[in-house]
C-alpha cells in the first residue's frame, strides 16, 4: 500500500539539527523529530576514511510528501557542514501508511 509518504532521515554531528530542520522548512517540509544518537566508528574506522570521528549524533526525522522529497534533500545536501567528510548522511524509506493522530 502506498502512503503518498516517504521517511527522510539525517544523522549528523550533535548540535546541527535545528539548522538543518531550518533548512529543510524552507524546502518544504512541515516538520521533524531529533533524536539524541551515538555513532558506532572505531579508531580503524577513522585511520581508513581520514576523516575526523565524532560519537555524539542526532538523528532527524522528517515525514514529507513524495513530491516534497526531493526538494528537502537537495536543499539539505547542499548545507556547508554536511558537505564536509564525516558531516552526515541522509536517506528515504518509503512509508507505508501515514495516520495524523488526533485529527
């Protein structure tokens, strides 16, 4: 069953998800949820990709509109701190059923 809805999520170095979410309101997304996280990188980890291991995560999550998507990652993808190695990642899933509680 197709929703209409797709799960963005952003994991990024702790203390960047509100501009991010900022950013991604200017796309058009409604709305999002942060999650405190912990990445799980190692010290070989670090050696191999020459980038800088930050442990401390926050997890974004935006449900958007599958014709919003696109738009909320490209303006994301393009935020000066995420372009950097070691900055974040970002991916869709799709959603299946999407209910708004309480309305």
């Amino acid at each position: 069953m197709e929703s209409g809805y797709k799960r963005i999520t952003v994991i990024l170095n702790r203390g960047y998800a509100d501009d991010v979410m900022a950013i991604a309101r200017k796309a058009g997304a409604k709305g999002g949820t942060v999650l405190d996280a912990r990445g799980t990188g190692t010290e070989e980890d670090v050696k191999s990709s020459g980038i800088s291991l930050v442990p401390e995560k926050e997890m974004l999550i935006i449900i958007a509109k599958n014709d919003k998507v696109n738009a909320i990652i490209d303006a994301i993808g393009t935020t000066l701190y995420l372009c950097k190695p070691g900055g974040g990642v970002i991916f869709t899933t799709n959603v299946e059923q999407f209910i708004a509680l309480g309305q």
